[in-house]
C-alpha cells in the first residue's frame, strides 16, 4: 500500500500574543522564578529592555490625608450663665478679631452677682474699719490681742469674698469698669456683651437670637486657620521612612510644611498615621478636607526610578520583570510615588540589571502559566 507523503505543519498566521508566549516559553514552575526565552521568542514577543536607573533628587511620596486643626488654635465660647440670646452679630464661617463681640446675653443671675459684689465690697470696708480701730485700741491696752487677731481674720475673710465676686464677674464677661461701678452700687446691668477670644474664623454657632442658654452651653467656636494639620495614612512599610522634619506639600495649593510626628501603632489597615504642620496661604484648605499629601525625600537605601509600564501587578503585590540569562526573572517592588509615565521605586537591585518595558504582558502570561 502507497505511503501519503507528510506534509508540513504550518502555524496560522492569526496567532495571538498569549498563544506565542505558550508556544515559545515553558511556564515558570513553583519555586523557579526564571521565565525562559530565547532569542527568537524574545524578538517574536516584542520584548524590550531599558537599564534600571537610579532615581535622581528626593523621593516624592503622595498619600491620602485629612486637614485638621490644632487644639491649640481653637477657642470654645460658652454661655457663662444661664440667659437668653438678645443679639447675635457673626454667622458661621465668619472672619472675627479677638475682642470682638459674637453676642450679647441677657440674664438674672447677672444681677444678682452685682447685688453680692456690692455687698461684699460693704463688708470688706466694715471689716477693714473694724481692724484699724482694733489696731489703736490694743495699742492703748483698752483689748487684749485676740480681739485684734479675730478683727484681721473677719477681714481677710471679707476680702476673700470680694475677690470671688470680682472673678466670678469677671468670668461672667463684665468688663473692670462695670465691676468697679457694681461694687460703688451705682450701675447694674442685665446683659453682657461676648467677646471673641481670638482672632480667627467662627467654625461652629450654636446661639440663636431668643434661644435661653445654659451654664456652659455653646456659643460659638473660633479657630485660626493657619497653619493646620495634615492627618496622613501612610502604609507600615513607608512610614518607616518617614522622619520628623520632612517637607510635606499639598498638589494644587500653596500649602508646604514639615513633618511634626509618626505614630507608633498600625491600624487595621496596616497603615501608619503622620502628622504634618502646613501653611494655609490663600485659604485653599478646609477642615475635614481629604487631600492627597506629598512627602518629600522618603529615606530609603535603594531608590528606582522605571517606566510605569513596566511594572505590573499580581497577588496584590507590584512586580517588575529583570533580564538575566536565559529569560526574565520577575522582581517584587515597593512602588514610592508615581506620575503619568513614571514611577519611584525600591527593591532589590544592584543597579546594573535592565528591565523589560515593551512586551511585558506577555512575559507576565508566561509567569501565570497561561
């Protein structure tokens, strides 16, 4: 019987990328990191090269934050005593100067206080009339020294008196002048007239005009808007480059600043809170606003700097592949910070190595085993 000559096996033109790769390359195994290509394959699948650069200058690291303000630029204005809103003259978000008046309270408990100032006032001259007199008495020989000892304890009692009266007025928010005249009784007021603290920007109102307040409810709270503070999540692994001291900016304002603390405890998340001091020139933050922070000059030993196309992802981690002989290696990295077209990163690299930029898809199928 006639044997049919064989006839050659032609591969179809319409073959796609990923089919190439499974036909020129043997999927990496478990434990054997190399992806092996040759010369031919490597033409075929359009693979290209570049060699690794160092990265030049600092590093930027960009990471989510939250503007807030510092306790120590924040004045809370409380109702001093129970009464009733006459007049409100600021609204939130309102610019105020520290003395200025945000409100005047109106209230019983006012008059009162005057009544009791005045009447200390009456009792301390009593006591200090009754000490003089006790003075020239015991040194005539007319009273025995304990009388003149219980005359100067009644008036340092009476003097004591006075000077809560005066403080609790004060408190109150009457100004020296009103609580002088209340002592001479020649002018009680029923409302008091409150100031700012500080100058700044209302950022919270609670009085409203004929609302009756209590002891210590809120009024109004003031803050200083410049510099603030950037509350930045930074992951586990960075923020152990992060030192205090470190310029901090924010893209698209005029905000610059300095690393002032990292925290000492890993959220769920596994990230690291960073605390930053920035200007607010212009008045482009907002508190509670969520801004994108940069960090600049992050301490690392080994600083990259790669197309972004050359890096890819895989189990959640950043990968990039390394030409060595026979193949591509593929190298996990820590990606630092990023633009459009390029990326900072760290790992393990001599600086000698070259990195595929062009194909990487492929090789990245290759790996999978695809």
């Amino acid at each position: 019987m006639p044997t049919m000559p064989l006839r050659p096996f032609v591969l179809p033109l319409a073959i796609t990328l990923a089919g190439l790769a499974t036909l020129f390359t043997l999927p990496a195994l478990a434990g054997d990191k190399l992806i092996p290509l040759t010369p031919a394959q490597r033409t075929t699948l359009r693979v290209g090269t570049v060699p690794l650069a160092a990265h030049a200058g600092a590093v930027t690291v960009s990471l989510p934050a939250r503007v807030t303000i510092p306790p120590t630029q924040e004045r809370l204005l409380a109702a001093p005593m129970a009464g009733i809103v006459s007049e409100v003259r600021v609204a939130a978000g309102d610019t105020v100067k520290v003395g200025q008046t945000l409100a005047v309270l109106r209230g019983e408990s006012l008059i009162g206080a005057q009544k009791d100032i005045a009447q200390a006032a009456v009792q301390a001259r009593l006591a200090e009339e009754s000490v003089h007199r006790d003075e020239a008495l015991f040194k005539e020989g007319i009273i025995p020294e304990s009388r003149l000892q219980n005359s100067r304890a009644n008036q340092a009692q009476a003097a004591a008196v006075l000077n809560e009266r005066r403080a609790w007025l004060s408190l109150m928010g009457l100004g020296q002048g009103a609580i002088k005249a209340a002592e001479r009784g020649e002018r009680l007021t029923d409302s008091i007239a409150l100031a700012s603290p500080i100058s700044g920007v209302v950022l919270e109102q609670g009085a409203v005009i004929g609302a009756r307040m209590d002891t210590a409810g809120m009024l109004f709270k003031v803050g200083r808007l410049d510099p603030l503070w950037l509350e930045i999540q930074a992951p586990a692994e960075m923020a152990a480059r992060v030192k205090a001291g470190q310029q901090v900016s924010v893209p698209g304002t005029d905000a610059t600043g300095q690393v002032i603390s990292v925290g000492r405890s890993v959220s769920e998340a596994q990230t690291v809170p960073i605390r930053a001091r920035v200007s607010n020139r212009g008045n482009l933050l907002r508190l509670n606003q969520s801004v994108s922070a940069r960090i600049e000059g992050v301490a690392g030993d080994k600083q990259w700097r790669v197309p972004v196309k050359a890096i890819v992802r895989q189990a959640g981690q950043n990968w990039v592949f390394v030409e060595r002989p026979g193949g591509f290696e593929p190298e996990q990295i820590k990606v630092l910070s990023q633009s459009a077209e390029w990326a900072a990163i760290d790992g393990r690299f001599s600086g000698e190595e070259k990195i595929a930029i062009e194909g990487v898809a492929a090789l990245k199928a290759a790996w999978q085993g695809e």
